[in-house]
C-alpha cells in the first residue's frame, strides 16, 4: 500500500458514494489508486484491501477490453461493506463464464479474471445492462 494511503485517517462512513469515475484503458493505474485511497479511509485494511483492489482491477481491465474501450465505476460504502459497480458498452455477459475451477494459465481457457474476483470478494454480481454488462463486487468491512 502506498504510504501516503497507510498515514491517512480511517473514518467509518454512512451509506454514501465515495467515488464515480468513467475510465479507459489509459485511466486503469490511476483507477487503481483512486479505489486503493476509497477503500482505505472507508475502514478496509489489508489484506482484504489488496483483494478488493486487484479485483475491481480485473473488472475494469474487463471492461476495457471486452465492453467497448471503456466503463464506468461507481464505489459506495453500504450496510457496512463496499459496493463497486462496473458497466461498460460492450455485448454483456453471464456468470456462465466463470469457469468453476480454476482455469489453466496455459489452456487459453477465459474467465481467470472473474474466476479470481469471485475468490477475492464477499460477493460478486452479474447482470445485463440496458447496454453492455453490470458487475457489482462487495466486500465486508470488518
């Protein structure tokens, strides 16, 4: 964790939205940044933090790439867990995707970003948008 993160103070926060971003492949290391700082002064502390991160990570480099070029993001703290929420313009897709097991790193079999993202998380969502796909991660902060 960046150390300017660590030295912040933590404040536990009401059911409010702490960060809404649209962002494309260009805006995915600062993205990054932006949840780790979020999610830090919400309350999360590593290693869950690091989870959270590296999945909505993987969500949004989804979106990038599979969702039209670029997505938007909308993290919220909620009932004492926090809420990420990606949409993106792309075909959509369903959990079927996710492989079960873990996918091989040499069978070019997909799905290993959201195989992992449901390891990471609390809870992992998927639904079709009016456009494109909805993935909303959760995770409790304890």
């Amino acid at each position: 964790m960046d150390a300017n993160v660590a030295d912040l103070p933590r404040k536990r926060l009401p059911q409010e939205r702490l960060l809404e971003l649209l962002f494309g492949g260009e805006d995915l290391p600062g993205l990054r940044l932006r949840v780790t700082q979020c999610a830090a002064l919400a309350g999360l502390d590593e290693p869950r933090l690091g989870d959270f991160v590296l999945a909505v990570h993987e969500v949004a480099c989804n979106a990038v790439e599979h969702g039209g070029g670029r997505g938007r993001l909308l993290l919220h703290h909620h009932d004492g867990a926090l809420r990420c929420r990606v949409t993106d313009d792309g075909p959509g897709f369903t959990e079927e995707v996710i492989p079960p097991d873990p996918p091989g790193i040499l069978s070019g079999e997909g799905g290993r970003g959201l195989w992992l993202t449901r390891q990471l998380t609390d809870r992992l969502e998927i639904a079709a948008g009016a456009v494109g796909a909805v993935v909303t991660l959760v995770i409790a902060l304890r």
